[in-house]
C-alpha cells in the first residue's frame, strides 16, 4: 500500500505509534483519529500485513546495557552484491544495524556495539572477511532520532 493511499486514520494511528506504540493503547488511538479500537486494531493488523509497520524496537541505551562502545562502520560493497553483502553483515555479533546507501562509494554503514576495543577489532574483521571494504571508523557519541511527522500531525487529537 503506497503512503498515497493511507487516509488520516492510517496516517494518525502511524503518527502516534511512532511516538509510543508501548504505551498508547488502540482506545487512545481510536479517540485521537475518530474511530473505535477495534477499527485501530484492525487498521494495525492491516498495516503490517501491507509491510507498512515492520516490526516494534525498543530504543536501547547500549552504554546503560554493558557495551559501552557504538561503532560506525563506514564501508564500500561492490553494487551488485551491496544488498546481500548488508544482510550478512546483519547476522555479525554486535552489529545492530545496516543502512544500504544508494550513491557514493561509502555505500553501507555498518553499525555495532562493542564491550572494548578487542571487539571492535573482532566485528571489524568479520566485516572485512564478507568482503565489504572499511573505509572508516567513527565512534558514536549519541543519536538522536524523531518520528517522521507527516503521519498524521495534524489528524491526530492529541
């Protein structure tokens, strides 16, 4: 289902997911979009079928948890092989997350959580022996993310 055919109850049930799926239940949701829970819970049901929602993360302070550092793996993947070359990269211990990148050489970011340097050293030559390149690596300090906005903002009462 394109985003051009959500209407603003898929949009509004979207937008307040994104800002606390654990804790809005599809009552509140429901009062907040103008429809009852069982047509949220049914609207979800749809929307992960549709591929739509993909799944429900904890966000997860990885220093807090016992690994203290965040790694960016800067990498370069020869095109035709940079998708499966990525969700290999995915099943390495430590790695938490892979973005592919659609232009420039440093074409797959490589991100992984690590408890001391060794591990870093350890993750960075699985990496290297899929057959990815490094071309950098940075420690993360923090990341600050948001809910992408135009869910349904202004069709949800909040």
């Amino acid at each position: 289902m394109p985003s051009d055919r959500l209407d603003d109850v898929d949009a509004g049930i979207l937008h307040l997911l994104q800002r606390d799926a654990r804790n809005t239940t599809t009552t509140e949701m429901g009062d907040a979009v103008g429809v009852s829970a069982s047509t949220v819970g049914n609207r979800i049901q749809q929307l992960e079928e549709d591929g739509i929602i993909d799944g429900y993360h904890p966000r997860i302070d990885y220093h807090d948890a016992g690994f203290p550092l965040r790694v960016l793996f800067v990498c370069t993947a020869p095109i035709p092989e940079r998708s499966e070359l990525s969700e290999r990269a995915l099943q390495i211990d430590g790695v938490v997350d892979v973005k592919e990148i659609m232009t420039g050489v440093e074409n797959v970011h490589v991100e992984a959580v690590a408890t001391d340097r060794d591990d870093v050293t350890v993750i960075g030559g699985d990496i290297d022996a899929l057959g990815l390149d490094i071309v950098t690596q940075k420690l993360v300090k923090n990341e600050h993310i948001q809910p992408f906005d135009h869910f349904g903002d202004d069709t949800a009462d909040e």
